[in-house]
C-alpha cells in the first residue's frame, strides 16, 4: 500500500502538536496534583484528619493507580509527537495500515488502528 497523506503536512501537522502538547500539558498538571495524594500514608495522618488509616490508604492506592495511568498516558502522548516528528503519525504501529481520522479525532495519541486495538488482547 502506498502511503498517502493521512496527515496535511503544512496545516494538520502543527494542529496535532499543539492538541498532543496541551494534553500532555493536561497530564504533566495531574500528575503534579496526583503527587501530593500519592505521599506516605505516614506523612497524611494530619492532613486527613478523622479518616481513618484504611481511608487514607485506600486514598493513596487510588492515588497510586491513578499515577500509573498517568504514566502510560504520556508515554503515548510523547510516542505521539516523535511519530509526528518521523512523519509516521497517523499510521498504525502494529500493522502499518492508516488510521481512521474519526479515531484520531477521538484519541490524537491513539497508536493502533480498529483492528488492531480490538485484537490487542491475542497479541
Ligand atoms: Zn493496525
């Protein structure tokens, strides 16, 4: 398959960068305010009050996960820009097809087509 322009080098390019950037941008807030929650229990007993140790580290497993989501955010988001960097943005990682603007609207970051994402669990 030949590859035609998924993306308008001259105008879509930079629209992309700056959606990728702001949600990077989004994640990079969270991640700051996410750390404050994600601190010690040990270091929370004050700060929470009347809750008691169980809330308080149920918070911080909240805390904790919410993190890890977060990572894997802006990992995508960052492998996002540099695929845009290569010129490889809006194709597919896995299978190389192109993938669907509705799809690319929805998630800019998105790395994998329909196809694969719903194969993803055979992989
Ligand atoms: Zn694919």
């Amino acid at each position: 398959m030949v590859k035609h322009n998924a993306i308008d080098p001259a105008g879509d390019a930079a629209k992309v960068r700056g959606e990728l950037e702001a949600l990077r941008d989004q994640v990079v807030a969270a991640t700051e305010q996410g750390a404050e929650a994600a601190k010690p229990v040990e270091l929370d007993q004050q700060r929470v009050g009347r809750l008691s140790r169980m809330d308080a580290l149920q918070g911080q497993e909240m805390a904790r996960a919410a993190e890890r989501r977060r990572d894997i955010e802006l990992r995508k988001i960052e492998a996002a820009l540099s695929r845009l960097d290569r010129g490889d943005y809006g194709w597919c990682v896995r299978c190389g097809e192109e993938i669907a603007a509705e799809r690319l609207r929805h998630d800019p970051a998105v790395p994998v087509c329909i196809d694969c994402a719903q194969g993803a669990s055979d992989a």
